[in-house]
C-alpha cells in the first residue's frame, strides 16, 4: 500500500512539475516579447523598452487589484483608478516623448478616468 502511494505522489509531481515550468516559461516569453515589440514599435533602445513594460505591468498589476477589491467603494476605486493613471503617466512622461507615448497609449488613457458620462 505504501509503495502505491508513493509511486502515486512520484507520478502526480512529475506530471504537476512540467506545467508549472512550461506555464513560468510562457510568462518570461511573453515578457521578453513585449520588450522587443516595445522596442520596435517606440523606436528605443532595450532599457528603455524594459523600463516602460516594468511600468506597464505594475499599473496594470495595481489596476487588477483595485478592481477586485470589494471592500472599497466605487468613490474610492474611482479615486484609486486616477491615482494610478497619474503615477503611471508621469513615469512614462520621464522616458518617453508625446510621439512616443501617443504610439504606446490609447487616447483615453493620457487622462485620469472620469466617471461623468458626456453630454
């Protein structure tokens, strides 16, 4: 019984293992894909384009935790929202120019969200 158990637990690790490295593997694709389409795209060297992904990923790491967060408000996630947008358009105005950034982000994107529908 023992030995079943354990040549179970060998089994399902070594089929769990390859999922976890393939799906770690697929990240750092991407990652590294972005980089080089930034790159292009932007007309800038590899820091650079490593600089504005790192921005990337972390407003949009903190737009997803907002937007899951339930014990806020819609005030505060609102307000949250902006705050993001400034922090991030102010570090992509540091590196890039108007030119540079009219390429990378959407229009809607260059101001902080508002909750007022136009008229």
């Amino acid at each position: 019984m023992k030995k079943i158990l354990f040549i179970s637990a060998l089994v399902f690790l070594f089929l769990s293992i390859p999922d976890g490295v393939l799906a770690q593997q697929k990240v750092i694709s991407l990652a590294k894909t972005r980089v080089v389409n930034l790159k292009k795209m932007l007309g800038v060297d590899s820091v650079k384009s490593e600089q504005v992904s790192a921005i990337e990923l972390n407003y949009q790491t903190g737009l997803h935790g907002v937007i899951v967060d339930t014990t806020i408000t819609e005030e505060q996630r609102l307000a949250s929202i902006k705050l993001l947008m400034l922090e991030r358009n102010k570090k992509m105005k540091d590196i890039l120019t108007t030119a540079q950034m009219s390429k990378l982000v959407p229009l809607g994107h260059l101001t902080p969200f508002t909750s007022k529908k136009p008229n």
